[in-house]
C-alpha cells in the first residue's frame, strides 16, 4: 500500500469525520492514538516502607519517599546527580532496598531479552554514608540482582549461573559453574518458563539469608528454533530453546545452597523428569521450602514440602481436574507453622481455603458464585484476609476483608468499576487506583478498613479533555448466543442517528481467562483507535465468549480440547445478532484481533463467511502445533493425543473457506508467537488461491513496538478498515 495513497485516503476521511462531529466537540484524530493526549497520571513503581508510614516511588529519575497522610515528599535517590564508569548520568530503572532500608540496590542499563528476562547492571548506595559503588566490578551486565535479608549480600545470575557477592569485601563467590547458553540455566527460567509460569527470576534467598533456593534448567535435549535478525549484509541468525507442543521440555531441577557451607543440596521432587514446577517458595521457617509440582497435561499439582537440609519431601496436598488446573501465587504460610492460605476453583468458583501442613481442609472461607482474582494478603495480627473479587459483576473488580473463619465479609471499595489494589505490608494502608469505562483512574489512599485517607491522583485534567473532544463512551449489553449469555460493549458513531446504517468491527481476543469487556478506563493505542474508528463513523463491538475469564470454572474450562471452536462459534453468532440491529449495515461486518485475536479472526473469517467481510489478524497462532508446550498442553492435551482438537482448531485447516478481506500481519522477530504462522498460512492461502493481504514488521517483536512500527501498523489497519468495510 503506497504511502501516499494512505495519506490521501487519511486526510479525506478525517475531513468527513470532523465536519460530522458535534460543533462543541473536537473530534479524536488518528495522531491522538499516540500522542499522550488521553493518557492518564499514574504512581508509578510505588513500594511500601517498613514502618508502614511512608511508601516510595519513582519520578524523573528519582527515588521518593511520600508521607502516607500529608503527601509531603523527600527525595531518597537522585539517579541525575550519579554517573557510572563511563561518566554518563545514572537511569533510574528499577529499585530494592535492603531489608532494613539501609541501602538501596540501583538497576541501570537495561537490555531486554525477552518478555520479562532482561540484562542490567546494579549500583548499591548507601544512605548513612552516601557510598555509591558498582554491584560488581566485572564488566559483564548481570540478571536479576537481590540484596539479602541481612543487607551484606547479593546475589545474581550471570552467563547461565549464579553468583553470591560480600558486599564489605566485593568477593564474588561462584555459586553453580556448569552453566552454558542453550544447554544449562542455573537461577533463570528458560523461555517457556518465563512466558507462560510467569517468572524470569529463579532463584530466592531464605528468611534468615543463608540459603538460596534456585531452579536449574537441562534443557539440551530441547530443539531450537531460529529467526533471522534483519540489517546486515549478511543477516545473523537468532537461536533459542523452544519446545513446542507434543515435544521435549527442560528437565528441571531444584537446589538449595548454603552460604555458609558452600554445599548445594538437591531437592527431591521425584524420579519423573517430564513435568512441571510452576513455582517454589520459602516458607516462615528458614528450613522448610514449598515446591509446587504439576504433570504435563498440568491437571495434577502436589504441594511439596521440602527439607532445605536434606532435600526430602513429602506431599501435603495434591489437586486435580478433568480439565486443566491455573497456576497462581496464592500461596501464603502462616506465622505459626502449622497452616496455610491458598486458593482453588474445586467449588465451581475460585475461592480462599486454609489448610493445616498436614493437608486437611480446615476453612473454606470464601463462597458463592462468583471468583476471587487476586488474593493479597492476611494480617494475622487482626486474624483478616483481604482480596480482590468479580463478586459485584465480572465487569468489575472489587477489595474485600473477611476474617478467616469465614465470617465479618465487608465489600471496602467505593464506586462502581475497576479497582487495582496495592497494600501495604503491615495492613494498615491500600493504595487504590480506580477507574470507569468512561472515567480516567483516580489514584486515593484508604485505611484499611476502607476509610479513605487522601487523594493522590485524581486526573481532573483529562477528564476534562475528556469533555472537550468527541469521547465515545461504552455501552455494556449482554447477548444470549448459543444458549449463553455473554457480556458485550459497544462504541457507536459520534453523532449516532439511529435512522441510518452503520459498519462493524469487532475486537476479539477471546482466549482462556482472558477479558476485553471490563468497566476499566482504558487510554492505550488499542481503546484509543478504536475511538478514532466511532469518529470516523464505525460501531465498535466487542464480545467476551465462552472460555473467557471471572465467569467460573465451568464457563472458563468449557473449551478445553477444542480451542477455537466454541469461541469461533461465539463471535459468528454474536455478529448475526449485531447484524440485525437496526442501524448496522449487515452487509458491512468485520473483525480483528492480535495474537490470540489474531487466531481468532482468522477462524471467523474462515466460519463466518456468511457474516464477516473482513478480518484483520495481527501475530496469529494459525496452528497450534506451532505454539509452546505449557500453554498450548495445558488446554489442548498434546499433538499426539488430540489430533483432531489440533486440526479442527487450527486456521490452517480451514483457508480455503476464506472469501473476505483478510489481513495478515507479523513480525519476522516475534519470539512467542513465531512468523512461521504466518509463514504457513500464506504458503496455506496461495495454494488454495485466496485472495489476502500482508504485511511484515522485520525484526519486530510479538508487540511489533519500536521505531515508527506501531504508527505504521495503526495506520495500515485504519487504511484497510476504510477500504473494506
């Protein structure tokens, strides 16, 4: 597509769009998708102190330290009055203090990897003294740099192994050495871990700070996958360890090293090697680890507790499902030794529970129909566990206290919508960040018995922007299709006349868990485009199908062996219903969506034929075969065991029932989901000579982020929208 042609195309829409928006409006133009516009103030990276008075954030390159009841500040750290080796100003990008809030550990320099793996180096400063040295003196960065709790250690990883470092002496201490790219991973996840369990840090000091727990990761026996790295005369190939679904993983392992010893003590966590280890956490006692193991269909977990001095285990509790069973960090020891808090969805719905370390049930102490989504802590002092929950509506998000025998429940946020949750670690305070569909965040600090305190942030400036452009609020709708009732918002035209008819386009991700319609402000590249597209004319639907999330387990785990058929079935129903709205041009419906999105709508094009013109897939899954090991086995079995889930859920399969308008989009670098897609569902749609459009980000990642990558994407997708539909 010539760029001048789209310039063109742009402009003459734009002027179109304007001249129809109410004249005491301004209309929301394409640059306003990324000029910061309509984005909102928030606290940024905030961290509670120790005496529960004061929390600490990060602002223009500076650490500071607030006063819980007046706001009043005091700067901590100035990263623009400290230099490095090479004389140039310290980036603030990441802070630890010690446990006595003595030092503070700088993270600067830092090169991602991938998703959430990334390079840096670290600097130590010292508040009495004012000392500011470098972690180390090697010149190689290092990954994933902690103080211990005593504050006269640290220790990091560095190529593939760990390392412990005397912060009095500067003496490095080799903790592992057989570390090696592509073969072992000592104190870092391996890319599948990192991605789907979440976690890049693999490794963990104990409560008293002689021990360090750490996972170790063989994965020699794991294929590699190669992508190719575009801008040089001779291209330079990209390698990494990538199992994918129906093959071998890491075999995994974990370790507990005593510093002061120096011996490493292998953990027993049984003869089988293909298997899972989502997450391993120290308990209160220095003694004592907790290893949670899972099979690898993930639909078995054993909670392990496991002697630090011997190695040995025993099973304290092990779950299982039909289906599959969620990883999570819900896990909490108490104080006394002899019980614990996590929680499971056996009930139907996702609940609290306490156990004693013998595995009985003591409590359930939540119920009902609806899900806990983020449990955050207990105050064993005042005997009250707080959490998040869909309990008003799976649109919103709610704080809660309860005590934990089940009893005194007591809803502590205010307002309708979307509430975020960050508590302080002695229960006395929360920091609240609220939102609404049509309302910025508003950042305020309660009590934790839900009194509020003050306002932090309340973004009267945008919300005043808000009024003086033409923002399109939400409109939430439930649908009865295929027997359920699903939950939906809609953006209609700026200047809505509910006389004339108007073009669809749908917004999907739809995978399992997941949630697009939800009553949080939303301000991103994605909520404001489509703003842009209710001004230019077009209604924007989007619906939440079966599989997605805060609907129970039923709603949600429905899918499992057959991803992509229930939610395709989902959306194609929906958008026949939307067609025979009055004012939507049933001729004139599409849809899109990224990553699982992007399947998505392959599909429905695919299926829907009859209904959706066109469809836009950014980054596809477009066979499941090509996706890894945990996510795709956790919801589709292997290859080798549900043949026919794979090939009836895969866009592949199906190219040849495409007639539409049909845009494909992907980065040539996108470590997660890999260009290969893409790649076969071209060779797919030539073979069975459809027509499609394309587009390739060289280089880019899954997020196609950086450059003018993004701008261009937004720009292609708006041109194709206004082309087709």
């Amino acid at each position: 597509m010539k760029a001048l042609r789209l310039s063109i195309i742009l402009l003459a829409l734009c002027s179109v769009a304007t001249a129809t928006v109410a004249q005491d409006k301004k209309a929301i133009e394409f640059e306003h998708i990324f000029d910061g516009t309509f984005s909102p103030n928030n606290v940024q990276n905030v961290r509670w102190m120790n005496d529960g008075e004061y929390y600490s954030a990060t602002r223009n390159n500076q650490i500071i330290r607030y006063n819980i009841v007046d706001g009043s500040e005091e700067v901590l750290f100035n990263g623009n009055e400290f230099t490095d080796a090479g004389g140039d100003t310290i980036r603030v990008q990441g802070y630890q203090f010690s446990s006595d809030e003595s030092k503070l550990l700088i993270k600067t320099d830092v090169e991602q990897i991938w998703r959430r793996s990334t390079r840096e180096n670290y600097y130590v400063y010292e508040f009495e003294s004012g000392d500011f040295s470098k972690l180390t003196a090697s010149d190689e960065k290092q990954q994933y740099a902690e103080l211990s709790p005593s504050a006269d250690r640290a220790a990091f990883v560095r190529n593939n192994n760990l390392v412990w470092v005397d912060l009095s002496t500067g003496e490095e201490i080799q903790i592992t050495s057989d570390g090696e790219f592509n073969k072992i991973i000592n104190g870092a996840a391996d890319w599948v871990y990192e991605e789907e369990f979440g976690f890049a840090k693999a490794w963990f000091w104990s409560p008293e700070g002689d021990r360090i727990a750490f996972y170790r990761f063989d994965e020699e026996r794991v294929k590699e996958f190669f992508m190719t790295n575009w801008g040089s005369l001779y291209p330079e190939e990209v390698e990494f360890k990538y199992p994918k679904a129906g093959e071998q993983n890491s075999i995994v392992s974990i370790h507990v090293y005593h510093l002061d010893s120096g011996e490493t003590v292998t953990m027993d966590v049984g003869e089988e090697t293909d298997q899972y280890i989502p997450r391993i956490n120290w308990t209160r006692d220095n003694s004592r680890l907790a290893i949670r193991r899972m099979n690898r269909l993930q639909n078995k977990q054993d909670l392990l507790i496991a002697n630090a001095e011997t190695g040995s285990t025993r099973v304290i509790l092990t779950e299982q499902s039909d289906t599959w069973l969620d990883v999570h960090d819900d896990l909490y020891f108490l104080s006394n030794g002899e019980q614990f808090i996590t929680t499971s969805d056996k009930s139907g719905y996702n609940h609290v529970y306490l156990y004693n370390m013998q595995g009985r049930q003591l409590e359930q102490i939540t119920s009902g129909n609806w899900d806990v989504t983020e449990l955050i802590g207990h105050n064993e002092r005042m005997y009250e566990l707080y959490y998040v929950s869909a309990e008003q509506s799976p649109l919103e998000r709610h704080l809660y206290s309860i005590r934990i025998d089940g009893k005194k429940k007591e809803k502590l946020t205010k307002g309708d919508g979307w509430h975020d949750i960050n508590m302080s670690r002695d229960f006395k305070y929360y920091i609240d960040t609220w939102s609404d569909y049509n309302k910025p965040p508003v950042v305020s600090l309660h009590r934790s018995n839900g009194r509020s305190v003050r306002t932090i942030k309340d973004n009267t400036g945008l919300s005043k922007t808000l009024e003086e452009y033409s923002y399109v609020e939400k409109e939430f709708i439930t649908l009865d299709v295929n027997g359920t009732s699903l939950n939906a918002y809609v953006l209609k035209p700026v200047d809505f006349d509910s006389n004339k008819k108007y073009p669809v386009l749908m917004y999907v991700y739809g995978g399992p868990g997941s949630q697009t319609v939800t009553k949080a402000f939303g301000s991103g590249q994605r909520p404001m485009w489509h703003q842009y597209l209710a001004n230019q004319g077009y209604v924007v639907v989007s619906v939440d199908n079966r599989g997605t999330g805060a609907r129970g387990r039923q709603f949600k785990k429905q899918v499992y062996k057959k991803l992509g058929q229930l939610e395709t079935a989902d959306q194609i129903a929906a958008a026949k219903q939307i067609a025979e709205w009055p004012y939507v041009d049933e001729n004139r419906i599409g849809i899109w969506g990224w990553s699982y999105g992007g399947y998505m709508s392959s599909l429905a094009l695919a299926e829907g034929s009859d209904i959706f013109t066109t469809a836009i897939a950014v980054a596809p899954v477009t066979s499941w075969r090509f996706y890894d090991t945990i996510y795709t086995e956790r919801y589709m079995q292997t290859p080798q065991m549900n043949p026919e889930g794979y090939n009836e859920g895969a866009p592949l399969t199906k190219v040849d029932q495409i007639t539409g308008n049909y845009l494909l989009i992907h980065g040539t670098g996108d470590d997660n989901v890999h260009f290969q897609n893409s790649v076969e569902m071209i060779d797919a749609l030539i073979e069975a000579d459809v027509d499609f459009e394309t587009m390739i980000y060289p280089n880019k990642a899954h997020s196609i982020y950086g450059g003018n990558a993004r701008k261009h994407l937004y720009q292609l997708m708006s041109e194709f929208v206004f082309e087709n539909l």
